[in-house]
C-alpha cells in the first residue's frame, strides 16, 4: 500500500468515524420521524417550511408525484427510467494518480455544467492529484468509456468540511469525444428538494466497477445542517455520486458510509452533503475568482422563481411560460432612472410604419415591462425593435442560468423559439445582457426575465461569445458602471433590412446596436451609439467560418437612421455628434470607446 493509499483510507476513515457520531447525536430525533412514517405521509412528517418549499417544485400538472408524495402511490411515470438513464449520461468514474502514473484510488463524481465536474474532497484532495486524474465516462457494461483529463488550471475548489471538489475537465476524451455530448445535471439552491420518507436514487461506481443504480428501495431519513442521511446500499467507490429524488433532481453529493458501531465491516445508514449548501458556499467563494471562471459557474444552479418544476439540462427543452398573474404590476424600465429633468431618457419614438408593426398585450400596450428593463417587439420579423435596461452598478448580484420560455403575454406567433436555434451556429443572444437587470432584492425575477424569447436575437456564436466584439463590449460597459458604481440605461436591438438572409423562415439581422446613457462626473449626460455586423457569417449558418468581426463607435443619429427610432435630446449628449466625419469610430481596444 503506497503512502497515498494510506492517507486516502485514513480520510475516509475519519469521514465514517464523523458521520457515526453525526448519526448517533440524531438518534432520538431520527427515531420519532421514522415512527411517525410508519402511519403518515412526507408531507405529514416533516416541517411546514421544507413542504411549503416542496410543493414549490411540485408542477400543477404532475399528478403522479403529487399523489406518490402526498398519499404515498409507489406508480412511477412510465419515462421514469429513461429519464434515469439520461441523468446518468453525466455521471463518471474518476481515477487518481501518482506522479509515476499509478493508479492509488477511484470515485465517482458528475457533471453540474458543461465544463465542470463535482465529486468528494477526499477524492481529490487538491490541485496536484486532480492535474494527474481523469473522468472516465460511459465506463459501463458493452460500451467503451471515454477518458477525459481533468483540467484544474482552468477552474479548481475544494473544500474539506463540505467534502466537495468542483473542478473543470477538457473538453474533449483521449478518443476524441466531445464533453458536451454527456449533458449535465443542474443543480438548484433551493432547499425543499425533498421530504423525510421519500425514496431515493444513487448512480454510481461501486467498488470502482461498472456503472450501477440503487433504485427507489431506500429513503431519506434525517436532514441536518450540511448533511442528508439516507439508507441506499453503497460501496467505496461511490463517493462523489450524486443522489436523486424521484424527479432525478440531484439533492446530495454521497460521501460516507456509516458504520455499525456493534459490527465490524457493516454499515447501517449513508451521508450525503446537502446540495443547497455546497451552492452556498461556491456563491461565497466566487467572488475572488477570474472573470474566465466566473463564467463558467453560469450553468451551475437553477434558481426556483415559480411553481413550475426544475428538469435536468439534458437538451435544448423549454420551460412553460410564467401564468400572466405573474407580471401584473410590472413597469419595466424606468425612464427617470438616472433622474429627474434633463437626465429623464424617454423610449424612443417609433417610425409610422413601425409602430403598425409592434406586437400589442390583450390590454393594446405594447411596451412589454419586465425586472428593471422592458422590450418592444416587431410582429413581422417575431423579433425585438429595441430592448432598453436600467443598471444599478452599486446593487449588482449574479444568479445562475434558466431555461428560456415564450411571453404569454403576447401572441406566440410574434416570438421565435427553439425551433430556430437547433442544430446550427446559432446563439440565443440575450439582447439585454443578463446580468444587466440582476441588481437588488429582485434579482432572482430578472435573471429570469432576461430569458424570454422576447429578450433575444440570432447571433452567430463566434459573434456572441467573442471577447473582443460583442461580449467584450458589453463587458466593458458593464465593468465600467460596476467598478465605477453608476448607474446606466442601456438600449440594445437588432437592425432589420429588407434583403436580410432568410432562415427556417425567419430573416436574421446582420447587425446589432446599442446606445449607452449615462451621467458623467459633471452631472451631465453621456449618450454613446455602438454598431457590429455579423454578415460575413450569414452565408453558411450550419458551419464554423473563421474571420474577424469589427466593432464601431458611431453616432446616435445613425442608429436613428438605420432603425426608424428617435432617442430625441439623446443625441445631444453624444460626443460623436461633435465630429464631422460620419464614418464610424473603429473600437479595437477598451482605450478607443470615447464617453
């Protein structure tokens, strides 16, 4: 046995020893809970918040998790195992290493973004063993798995009390295989995910050995601060797994057995490390992360803003549109934001024929307002005229990612969904940027609302993710009001020509716009205008196509030619409007952006 070895064992002897004295500390609590399951419900048992929150994730339409959680119905949904088979897509075998290459010790972990993979600590106890490991994906029975390298000079955390490691794996295997092609398991904050006496699932590598589930014959039961106690069979070689509610929701990382204390080599129950409180702390921490690894914690969570449930991220599905109770007594983007008198920024007036052209509510408005920002939308092209956002520098906050929906509030005709987005280099570029609304104690409804149909345009993904076009600019102007503490109202659209290239029946704008207002040191306004152009992608929209986008500084009063709408005085406080040239100010670097 090398040193390693020992100190591997020795860990997980001291993760068991703690989890017995865990278990023995709630014994009596235990006890009463599982005499009181033998007659009652989950529902009945635990406390009124968990089932409140519980019900929370509970769809209105899910009948059959309603009656198996409140009655206690065993009948599972006839896809149940399917949906299983999916969720263990992203669950993986990691192999640890000395320096010579040795293997010392194995685990499990899973995917929880496209990038990032979680597991124990005493897995990987640090960045030299995750620099020397792997994850060995589809190590299962007539299938041959994939080795990926592990990757943690990209992204690495860890933490011994939690016992978890989150750490970012290459993208593709040693065979070429592509990671994204494993999916990933979303994880929600949330506490209430599940209720004492409800089943659950753990996929895993037992004993190192081939891929296994433990399905639905065990239960949880006892919840405490960080931990879960459950009763599902387990061996080593199974920490890091992820344990599953009946809606394959991940609620725990498995990390430890707990021994029989009257029998050698036995165990009597399991711990898990609550999820909700790894997520809490990863939010603590990633505030002294890189901007790179920031980003790559976008996936990470699912935040629960609605009664709707949480579905793994196994594909490009929708979540169903909000009920329209929802946004009564929205306003949207406040036009006094920035304040009173001179520095008020009215929306733009619409050209004739574009305002014959917008999509209108049931009530004729057709301003559609959301958390702090508001669009107007054009019902021939199903797409945004304009979207404009007020930022709060001083209050910003980060939330994770959400499926997109449709705007009930509106015709579904008028809005383009995912049908347009499959199986191509298309983005669903966020018109408002999603963390531009994400400020205060609404922060949750506005990271949601930036993911409506409504809210986005067809961008090229070479177009959309560059760090130097438009993701860099946005960047800027965001980190520039952030570091600054400003406040800025920020309209965003697409330009719409008449010869704009038509795909799957929907013409796709080659350039984008934004317009930046904000109030200078002096008091007074600062209006910029900002032009980039994806045409030279158009031609090809199922194809990777090299080349270089160009980003320009221009006037206000373009932007007003080139769309139909008139920003009024904004033009005024547009230091290219002092320039004679009507060319374009070419912006390669953040030192060639003029406020």
């Amino acid at each position: 046995m090398t040193l390693l070895t020992r100190e591997l064992r020795t860990m997980e002897q001291d993760q068991e020893q703690a989890a017995l004295n865990r278990y023995l500390n709630r014994m009596p609590i235990r006890e009463h809970h599982l005499m009181d399951l033998l007659t009652k419900t989950p529902f009945e048992v635990d406390t009124p918040e968990r089932v409140a929150l519980r019900k929370k994730l509970i769809s209105r339409e899910d009948s059959i998790t309603k009656e198996k959680v409140i009655v206690g119905n065993d009948i599972m949904p006839f896809n149940y195992l399917a949906k299983g088979t999916k969720a263990g897509k992203s669950v993986c075998r990691i192999v640890t290493r000395e320096e010579s290459g040795r293997v010392f010790g194995y685990g499990s972990g899973f995917l929880v973004t496209p990038t990032l993979l979680l597991t124990n600590n005493h897995v990987l106890q640090n960045f030299e063993t995750a620099s020397l490991s792997s994850a060995q994906f589809d190590y299962e029975a007539d299938v041959q798995f994939q080795e990926f390298r592990l990757a943690p000079e990209v992204f690495f955390m860890t933490n011994t009390e939690l016992d978890f490691t989150l750490v970012a794996v290459q993208e593709q295997s040693t065979l070429g295989k592509n990671l994204k092609d494993y999916g990933y398991l979303p994880l929600v904050k949330q506490t209430g995910k599940i209720l004492l006496g409800e089943y659950v699932s753990v996929i895993q590598h037992p004993k190192a050995e081939l891929k296994a589930v433990v399905l639905r014959e065990n239960k949880l039961i006892d919840v405490l601060e960080n931990f879960l106690h459950y009763t599902a069979d387990t061996n080593p070689g199974s920490s890091g797994s992820p344990v599953f509610n009946d809606s394959w929701m991940v609620v725990g990382l498995h990390h430890a057995s707990v021994p029989d204390p009257n029998q050698s080599g036995k165990y009597i129950a399991n711990e898990g490390v609550r999820i909700s409180r790894i997520l809490e702390f990863i939010e603590r921490e990633s505030g002294g992360l890189r901007i790179d690894q920031k980003r790559l914690l976008d996936h990470i969570a699912t935040p629960v803003i609605s009664d709707h449930p949480i579905e793994n991220d196994f594909g490009e599905e929708e979540d169903i549109p909000f009920n329209l109770e929802r946004f009564e007594g929205f306003t949207g983007y406040d036009p006094a934001f920035l304040g009173d008198g001179q520095k008020v920024v009215p929306h733009p007036k619409l050209r004739s024929d574009l305002a014959n052209d917008v999509a209108k509510q049931s009530n004729g408005e057709y301003i559609l307002p959301y958390t702090h920002f508001s669009v107007v939308m054009s019902k021939s092209r199903r797409l945004a005229y304009y979207t404009v956002v007020n930022i709060d520098g001083k209050q910003l906050r980060d939330e994770k990612r959400v499926k997109w929906r449709m705007d009930p509030r509106i015709d579904q005709r008028y809005q383009c969904g995912n049908e347009l987005y499959k199986d191509n280099k298309l983005d669903r570029g966020h018109l408002v940027r999603r963390r531009d609304p994400i400020w205060g104690n609404q922060s949750n409804e506005a990271n949601a609302d930036t993911f409506h149909y409504t809210n986005c345009s067809p961008q090229h993904e070479n177009f959309n993710q560059s760090e130097n076009l438009w993701l860099g600019l946005e960047d800027y102007l965001l980190n520039h009001v952030e570091n600054n503490k400003q406040e800025a109202s920020v309209f965003t659209g697409p330009i719409f020509r008449e010869n704009d290239i038509v795909y799957r029946g929907v013409k796709i704008p080659e350039e984008f716009w934004k317009v930046a207002v904000v109030v200078k040191d002096g008091g007074e306004l600062s209006a910029t205008a900002y032009l980039v152009s994806q045409k030279q992608f158009m031609n090809d929209l199922e194809a990777n196509v090299p080349g270089a986008f160009k980003t320009f500084q221009v006037k206000v009063s373009l932007i007003e030619g080139l769309t139909g709408l008139d920003f009024g005085s904004l033009r005024n406080y547009d230091p290219m409007e002092r320039i004679e040239s009507t060319i374009g100010h070419l912006i390669e670097t953040e030192r060639d952006i003029r406020l």
